[in-house]
C-alpha cells in the first residue's frame, strides 16, 4: 500500500469514528494532527493543535509554535493565529444557571477538547447518581429530592451546553477530514490516469521513434539531479523529443502547406511544432478537444523554444523546479494524445478522421 493510500485510509477511518461516536473526538483530533503533520499541513495544524494541549502551559505552546512557524511568513502566522484563536474563543462561552435559568456570562471555558469531555462525563455522572435512596423518612426524602431536582436541572443544564460545545468542534473537524479526503482521492484519481499515460507513453514511444524516447528518458536522469543546468538540459531534451516526434509524424516539407483550417503555415524542418500542428490538423475534424490539444502544444513549444534559445545565446537559463515538473507532466499528456491519435485511438471526441 502505497503513503498516500494509506493516509487517505487514515482520514477515512477518522470519519467513520466521528459518524459512529465509537472514539472520543480529542482521539479523532490526534488522528488529524497526524494527518496535518504527514501532508504538511502548517495552517490546520495551527488550530488542531489548540484543541488538544493545555492551552495554559507555555512549554506546550512553545513547542507547538516552534514546529510551525518555521513554514509560515510573519503575516501569515500573525493573521492566522489571531483568527483561530477567536475562533476558539467564540466557540467556549462560559454559562451561568441560577434557579433553573441559563444566562450568558462574560468568561470562555478555557479547556481543551480532552478536559470538556473530562468534565462532560463527570457531569453525566453526578445527574445519574443524583438520586433519592429509598427506606429514608418521608420529611427526609422530600428534602433529599428537593435538592436532587435542582442538581439534576442544573447539571442537565450543563450537560447540554458541553456536548453544544464539542459538537460545534467536531463540525469543524469534520469538515477538515472531508476536505482532506476530497484533496487525496483527487489526487490519487489523478495519478492514476497520469500513471496509466504514462506507461502508455514509454511503452509506444519506444516502438514508434525510439530517438524520442531516448530523450525522455535522458530528460528523467537529468531531472534527479535536479540542478538549474540539469533541469535547463531535461527540458532541452523535452524539446528534442518533440523534433524527432515531428519529423515521423509529419516529415518537414519545402513548401508552406495551408491547412483545413484556412492558415498557411512554414513546414521546414525546425518548425516541429507547426508540422506537429498540421499533423493534428490532418487526422482530426475541427472540435473543441482539438483546440485545446493545439493551444496546450502551442504553449509548450513556446517555453521550450525559450529555453533553446537562451542557452544558444549563451544565457544561463533559469529553470525552476516547478516549471521543469510541469513541462515534463505536459510533455507527457501531449505525447500520448499524439500518439493516440497516430495509433487513431484518441479520446478526443468525434475527431479521429474516416
């Protein structure tokens, strides 16, 4: 089972305690600190850590803060910790019961989550044991239950105003496992179908230009190491990959060639994404699908031309991380569409040519 199928077991798991009521909430609060803590989840930490520490023991808050701060700007610490701390404010106003009647009062109840279910189980405990003993004498008993009464209609009152409470904060627990759950199972749908292309991809690159796949290949060993020269060369050879993928899908040509859709265009042999466009433009009918197909393939030749030039130019190219991930993700995507479509199995509806 891989890490992330076994967080997502996690957050499911938490919420089938919170439906079920089978687990305490401050356990299930445990269970998403870890989760934060594993998905680097810097923010929902800030205020889940709150719930579960003594909030009045400067060492735990110290030790709390110290491990998050570190992954926040000022601003954004500031702006948050001030947030989830009336958040929690808000959420414990402190009640009074005189002769029966519930008022509000000034004061927070300021408990965490395991001290609340502490003190609601021990009131639990106090109205179910408030009762009269029997064999007693009448003058008694009627002042035994007297006071029983007012216990139990204030311990009641109590009662009812803690379990408001926690449930207001399991709500808002339940919405981070739900939001999380959302996240993962996304992603995960995601990887799948990429991971799918993926093989798809290498497998038939290899069979269709091996040339190609060459530089794939050189474009992964390139991006481990993970340098701003290595990932300039990974997408250098994205591009050349490209090239050489043009040049069996659509060789170049002397002449411009107007295509279907009115424009002329220059096919000669460093023009790979024009050929590759017109190899699109001859297999597919007109659609929305291929539109995008095209813009997305426009889009991505471009930044690789980019790269191309500066480093013939002479100028260090500065490649980031991020930009390098997602040229490679592209590139991936883009292949298998063309791949498909050379193998006339595109998903690109009602576009495959007769």
């Amino acid at each position: 089972m891989s890490e992330q199928s076994e967080l997502l077991q996690l957050v499911q798991s938490s919420i089938t305690a919170l439906d079920t009521g089978n687990v305490k909430l401050s356990a299930v609060i445990r269970s998403c600190i870890r989760i934060a803590r594993l998905r680097n989840d810097f923010l929902s930490l800030l205020w889940l850590q709150r719930e579960i520490i003594d909030n009045q023991n400067e060492y735990e808050r110290i030790r709390v803060l110290s491990e998050i701060m570190p992954h926040l700007t000022k601003e954004q610490f500031d702006h948050y910790n001030k947030l989830f701390l009336e958040m929690w404010i808000q959420e414990r106003p402190a009640i009074i019961v005189e002769d029966g009647r519930v008022e509000k009062s000034d004061l927070i109840i300021g408990k965490n989550v395991s001290e609340l279910e502490n003190e609601l189980d021990s009131m639990i405990d106090t109205y179910n044991n408030a009762r009269t003993p029997s064999g007693m004498h009448p003058l008694d008993t009627a002042v035994i239950e007297n006071q029983n009464f007012y216990l139990r209609v204030q311990t009641q009152a109590f009662i009812n105003h803690y379990q408001k409470l926690l449930e207001i904060i399991k709500n808002r627990v339940y919405d981070f496992l739900s939001q999380t759950e959302k996240q993962l199972l996304y992603g995960q749908f995601h990887a799948d179908i990429f991971e799918q292309n993926r093989q798809y991809v290498e497998l038939r690159l290899n069979q269709v230009c091996p040339t190609a796949f060459k530089e794939l290949v050189s474009a992964l060993q390139r991006i481990k190491e993970n340098t701003p020269e290595t990932r300039a060369q990974a997408l250098l050879s994205c591009r050349r990959l490209f090239k050489d993928l043009s040049d069996v899908f659509y060789p170049p040509a002397s002449e411009p060639v107007t295509g279907e859709d009115g424009k002329t265009r220059n096919l000669s042999d460093e023009k790979y994404i024009n050929r590759l466009w017109q190899f699109i433009l001859d297999k597919t009918r007109k659609s929305t699908s291929v539109e995008l197909l095209q813009a997305s393939l426009s889009d991505l030749g471009n930044r690789l031309d980019r790269i191309y030039e500066f480093t013939n130019k002479g100028v260090h190219a500065e490649v980031e991380e991020f930009e390098m991930n997602q040229c490679l993700m592209q590139t991936y995507l883009l292949v298998g569409d063309l791949l498909r479509i050379y193998d006339k199995q595109s998903a690109i509806e009602d576009s495959i040519g007769a």
